[in-house]
C-alpha cells in the first residue's frame, strides 16, 4: 500500500515547483523595487541635506539659493537616482546670522526605473531640510 502510495505521488515536487516558481520570481522582484525606492528617497533626502548645507555657507539669500539647486543637482546625479523633473525651492526669508535655510527637493522618478520592469507610472519622491546660519560667520 505504502509502495502505491509513493507512485501515485511521484512528480509532484516537479508540479509545485514549476507553479510557485512565477509567484516566487514576482515576490522576488517587489522587494527589489522596495528596496530601490528606499534607497532614491534616502538619496533624495542626503541631496536636501546637502543643498542646505551648501546654502548656509553663502553670504547672501540669491547665492544660496543658487547654490542650492547646484548642489541638489550634483547630489542627485551622484547618488544615481534618475529624476524625470528634479525641483529645488529654497526658502531664505530667515537668511541671516543665527538664522536658517531650508531647501525642499522633490524628484519624479519612473516606477518603470525602480522596478527594473515595464510598471507604468511615476512617484514623486520629496526631501525637506533646514540648516541653521552661522551666527559669527563673517559677512560682508
């Protein structure tokens, strides 16, 4: 009985195999589309952080916010991330010595580059950092 029993089951690894193979691919590749998109906003985010702190070093509002988008490019195209429109606000109404600078990145990236797949779609990745203004730095 036991010896009719194991005929009657031969294959049947081979079957599951070939069916949760395709489910297993597809889990596969959702956690790598994860994990990218984890990574373009940790990149964004280093890219905010960056433009401010680049902008906080300047000795007036429309430098810094030169600087600002300069570098949020340069940060950008370093780290890799592929930007359909990449748009840099920088906000200096505090732009004084003891005061702030704080620039807000947002990326749109296709779902398609993530993914590593043909995903229709965009996502737009956003970064917000504010760096403080040196109070003693020399200003003209």
């Amino acid at each position: 009985m036991m010896a009719a029993q194991a005929r009657l089951d031969r294959g049947t690894v081979a079957v599951e195999l070939t069916l949760f193979t395709p489910l297993l691919v597809l889990v596969l590749l959702l956690l790598v589309a994860a994990a990218r998109l984890v990574s373009a906003r940790e990149k964004v985010n280093d890219a905010a952080h960056q433009a401010a702190r680049s902008a906080s070093i300047v000795t007036s509002p429309r430098t810094a916010a030169a600087v600002a988008v300069s570098t949020a490019h340069r940060a950008i195209t370093a780290g890799g991330v592929a930007c359909q429109r990449l748009e840099v606000s920088t906000d200096t109404t505090g732009f004084h010595p003891g005061g702030s600078v704080t620039v807000q990145l947002t990326c749109t990236v296709t779902l398609s580059d993530l993914a590593l797949l043909a995903v229709p779609g965009t996502r737009a990745i956003s970064a917000r950092f504010t760096a403080p203004i040196d109070r003693w730095v020399g200003w003209p």
